[in-house]
C-alpha cells in the first residue's frame, strides 16, 4: 500500500479497468487493495506517528477532503475525535457489537459534526508502514448541525458523552491536586434473560426505575450516567476511600431490593459493581473504563468488586478489626493499657515527668500500637469514650504512686487529648473542665496535649475553655510541632505552657542536610521568646540527644532515654536512679 494509491482506483494495464473475468487471476495483495479501495465504508491507515499514509476515496468523500492534503498528516490534526467511552463488555456476542464505536466527528471539510460508527480494524500481519487501520461508517449522512445529546431521553441521565466528558475534566483536576477519584460500572444483572421471559417493553419501562432509585441513593455531587444497554457508570470524587466506596457500591445494591411491580408479578432484580480508581487503576478516561470493566467481570450477581481484588481483603480484615475494636472500647479495662514514657530535663539530668500512651491488646495480633487504631476510633467517633478511659487510669494511678509516697507520684503526667475532647457537653453534658474537677482534686500535675495544627485552627472556639483549666493549675502541650505548619503566635495567645517538637522533625536530624537542624533551632528558639518550655520526643540516638542540647531544647523524651513503660516497670526502671536523675550534668 503506497501513499499514489490514495483516492485513485487501480487501473488495469489496459487503462481500461478491471474485466470480471481476470479478477480471479490478479495477485492477492491486489485483490486485497481493490476490495479497500472501493469499500463502502471510510478507511484510513496511519503509521506509528499517527500520520495517514493511505485513505481511501470514501474517507475522503466522508472528510470533504483530497489525498494531497491528509496523506503525511497526522489525523489528529485533520479531524477531531469526541468519542464515547467504549464500555467494557463481557461476552463474545456483547464484544462483536462493541467493536464498532458511535463518535462524534469534526473535521475542516465538514461545516458541523456528525455521529459516525469507527472501528479499528488493522489486518494481520499489517501492510508494511501501517500501524493502524481506522474504518468509519456515516451513521445518518446530512445530519449536519446536531450535537452529542447531553442526556439520555428514555432514563433522564446524563448521556455517556457527557460521562465521558466529566470524567475527563474531574482526572485533570484530581491530577492537578493530587487527589483520586473512582468510577463505578453498573450492571443489571440478567438483563437479558429479563428481555427474553418479559419482552423489551418491560426492559424499557424498568430502565428509568432502575435509575431513579440509583440516583437517590447516589449524593447530589456524584456523577450518574446511563451508557446505554444494561450499564450505567457513576463518578466519584469525594470521599474516594476503599470504604466510602464500598459503602456507595452497598447502597446502590441495597436500593435494588425492593421488588419492582410494573403492573405484574413483582420483579426482583439485581446490579453488579465494577470499581476503579483514579489514578492507581488508570490514568486516563479509557483505562480506568476499562479497569472498572474487568472489576465488574470479577462481581458476583448482586455483588462488587474492586479492580484491586486485595483492597477488598483489606477491607474485610479492617471490618474484622473494627467489630473486634468495637468491643474492645464497650469494656477497654480488658483490652487496652495504658504505658508511660519519661520525660527528662536537660539541665539537670532529672526524669520530670511522663507521657502517658494508649495500647490495645488484640486478641490475635498481640499489642497495637495507637497509629493502627486510633484512626478507627475517630471514624468510629469513639475518641471521647477512650480518651475518658484514659484520663480515668491516669488519675487513678497517680492517686496510688501518691498513697503509696512513690516518688513517682511528683512527676508530672502529660495526656494526649483528642480535639473532640474540648467539645462542649461531651462527658455525659459536661464539658472536660468538669469532668477533671469531680474526677481528681488537686490537678497540678496533670498536663494535657493537643496535637498543634487542630489548636492553631480551633483557637478561638476552645480559648474559654484551655483558660478554666489553666485556672485549675492543668498544663497544657502544644503537641507534633515540626509537623504541620501551625500558627504559634495565635498558640501563645492561649495558656500554653509548652510545646513538643514531634518525631517527624527529629528523625529529619539524621539526613545530612541541614535543614532539620534549621528548623529545630529556629522552633526552640521561637518557643523560648515565647516563654513556652520545649520538649523534644522521638529522642533515639547520642547525636539527636547533642543536637537538643545545642539547640537549648529544655526536655527530652524518647527511646534512647527510656521507652513507653507500663507503670510497674516505670517504677523499677526509675529506681535504678537514685534522685530520678536519668541522665549526668552536662
Ligand atoms: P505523640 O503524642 O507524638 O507521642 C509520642 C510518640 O512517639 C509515641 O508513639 C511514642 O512511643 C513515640 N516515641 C517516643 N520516643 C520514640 C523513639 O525514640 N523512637 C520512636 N520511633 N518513637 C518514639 P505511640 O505511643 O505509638 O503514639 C503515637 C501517637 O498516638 C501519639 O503521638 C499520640 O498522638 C497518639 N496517642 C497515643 N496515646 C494516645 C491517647 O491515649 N489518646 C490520644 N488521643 N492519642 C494518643
Ligand atoms: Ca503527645
């Protein structure tokens, strides 16, 4: 195939054209080109730059054009495609029709678009020079002037150009932003043993039902579209979490169960649920199609599944550990400790205080760090039940190192509190300043830390409160400063007493540059023009240790100096050091 054939039948060495009777006796490769020359339908070949190299007349008539000014060109310049996701389709008779693809076509030869039929189509082996082979078929020649519907008229649902278009615009923007986005492929299922048993009538009128109830289940800034046979595909764009869609996938499966009447026996029918997400199953329109089509192929009737068939285990095993978590938190004596972790001043070597810090005893998994479930027991909007649960053994256990007169019973107990904690109301209608005060009597001991961007953010509306317990001699910690950026002076404005230079930063001592000695002594120096102490926590090797003392950190606490302890090893292990004092004079 050469770039002279295009447009021009191939004249037989006579000039005169092609008798009947030779036809048979003529090379198979020239059969081959006459049969595409002169094809009703519109072909193109293009090579692997996407330029065309050959076309027949057809496709020339179809664009309005001539050889001389396609044939080099690439067919993205000549013509513009807007197509219809193709939706993924299963069997081998839903394939067959699928190969051909309805797109809007746009050219400089025609005025306006029009909808054509294109289908890929390139032959084995192919011509030398072509890497693809487009065949298009006008549709409804002279429909010049119309558009791609915007919705479809039988369900009322955006149209699959539209859904094509939207999601098109909504991965530009969570590529932008860094953020992901799902699409969900909806089938009925036995849609066509439906067809069969009640006829297409019945299909037909059920098609909008199956829409309606899809879209109130859906929230208003979810994406639903109709694509056409027994496939609808909705967009997600916020929360895009394996749980949040999971639960979107239950809801449009549960909206399925009442029966539909339609004026006959009721009728019970089912959808499946094919997931992909943005940008981990996909990055552009098609393949996350495409992936959501293979998930769905995964589906059960009545069931979904997730491209990623190992986010659905993961699933499973944190709604394991959220039913057992559940009951962990219903009676927490029997399944959560609490540890202790010393805090040492650096002038005079002394152990200060202590951080009190929840684990979880799980019946499988051994002891849990909180960063594995404290995430669950906010989702669960469970923090203020184990938080009181803490602040309770706490209090309790500085009563017995008091009534015991350990020495233990003079450091001070720092708590980690959950904003959720400064609420009004949320210990049984009183507010946490309360609680304290009919829990324990005298609080000076008791230090309470807020992680520092939720204060920052939340000054203003917990100021009244961080003031009342402040009166009640309570400290109060500026926590995982280091962290997220946060507003100190605004922080000073409340009755802070110190802050806590987070892990995060502290680990950052290790890199060779030296930014995160920076940003340490720029913190430590900040806190103290503040008047706040410092603390420095995540304390594991000699180096991080001089880098505090050098930066004029007051306290430190972490591993190298001793790790979260329950309280009986808390009192052997400080009884090692007569007068607490952890570490020598400098
Ligand atoms: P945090 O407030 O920054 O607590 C300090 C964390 O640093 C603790 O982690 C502690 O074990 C760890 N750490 C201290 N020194 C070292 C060290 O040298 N190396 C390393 N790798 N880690 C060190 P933990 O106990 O896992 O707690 C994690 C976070 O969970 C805490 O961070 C705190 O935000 C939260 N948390 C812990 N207990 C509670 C609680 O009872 N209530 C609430 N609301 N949050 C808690
Ligand atoms: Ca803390």
């Amino acid at each position: 195939m050469s770039d002279d054939g295009a447009g021009s039948p191939p004249q037989h060495p006579s000039g005169n054209g092609v008798k009947d009777d030779s036809i048979l006796d003529r090379h198979p490769a020239l059969l081959s080109r006459l049969v595409l020359e002169h094809a009703p339908m519109a072909l193109v070949a293009l090579d692997v730059h996407g330029k065309v190299t050959w076309a027949n007349p057809s496709f020339l008539a179809l664009l309005g054009s001539v050889k001389e000014r396609l044939i080099g060109k690439p067919l993205t310049d000549i013509m513009r495609m807007v197509s219809w996701l193709p939706v993924p389709y299963e069997s081998d008779a839903e394939l067959a029709t699928q190969q051909w693809q309805r797109i809007w076509l746009a050219s400089e030869g025609i005025e306006s678009s029009r909808m054509v039929l294109m289908s890929e189509m390139t032959p084995e082996p192919a011509p030398s020079g072509v890497a693809r082979m487009l065949a298009f078929v006008d549709l409804r020649a002279g429909q010049a002037g119309e558009f791609p519907p915007f919705s479809d008229p039988h369900t009322g649902l955006a149209s699959q150009w539209v859904f094509e278009d939207r999601l098109r615009h909504a991965i530009e923007r969570a590529d932008r932003h860094d953020q992901r986005l799902a699409v969900l492929l909806i089938r009925l299922d036995r849609a066509d043993d439906v067809r069969q048993v009640y006829g297409e009538p019945v299909m037909q009128a059920l098609l909008p039902q199956i829409s309606r109830r899809l879209t109130s289940t859906l929230r208003s800034e979810d994406s639903i579209a109709y694509l056409g046979g027994d496939r609808w595909g909705v967009l997600i764009e916020h929360p895009v979490s394996p749980e949040s869609l999971q639960s979107a996938a239950l809801r449009c499966l549960e909206a399925m169960e009442a029966p539909f009447t339609l004026g006959r026996p009721p009728l019970l029918l089912t959808l499946s649920i094919g997931i992909a997400m943005f940008p981990d199953n996909g990055s552009s329109p098609e393949q996350l199609m495409e992936s959501a089509g293979q998930a769905l192929v995964k589906a059960r009737p009545g069931g979904h599944a997730f491209f990623d068939q190992g986010l659905k285990r993961q699933l499973s095993q944190r709604m394991a550990l959220r039913h057992c978590l559940q009951e962990a938190l219903l009676c927490p004596d029997r399944h959560f400790d609490v540890v202790y972790q010393p805090q040492v001043d650096l002038e005079n070597g002394c152990c200060v205080g202590v951080e009190a810090l929840v684990r979880w005893r799980h019946p499988k998994q051994g002891v849990l760090q909180p960063d594995a479930f404290l995430p669950m027991v906010a989702e669960m909007a469970q923090m203020v039940r184990l938080d009181r649960w803490v602040i309770e053994q706490v209090i309790a256990q500085h009563q017995r190192w008091q009534s015991e007169g350990s020495p233990l019973a003079g450091l001070r107990i720092s708590i980690n509190l959950d904003a959720s904690l400064l609420e009004q109301a949320v210990f049984d209608g009183r507010p946490l300043d309360r609680f304290l005060r009919q829990s324990s009597g005298e609080l000076s001991w008791l230090s309470l830390e807020v992680d520092g961007k939720v204060l920052s953010e939340q000054a203003e509306v917990h100021g009244l409160l961080l003031r009342r317990l402040s009166r009640m001699g309570i400290r109060l910690a500026v926590d995982n400063l280091g962290g997220a950026p946060v507003d100190l002076i605004r922080l000073a404005m409340l009755p802070v007493s110190h802050g806590k230079i987070g892990r995060e930063l502290v680990h950052g001592l290790a890199d060779s540059s030296s930014f995160a000695r920076q940003a340490l002594s720029a913190l430590s120096q900040c806190l103290k023009a503040l008047q706040l102490e410092s603390v420095m926590v995540g304390v594991e090797t000699a180096e991080q240790l001089t880098a505090a003392r050098h930066k004029g950190v007051d306290q430190v606490q972490g591993n190298l100096l001793g790790p979260p302890m329950a309280a009986g090893e808390l009192a052997t292990w400080l009884g090692r050091y007569p007068d607490l004092q952890v570490l020598s004079k400098p």
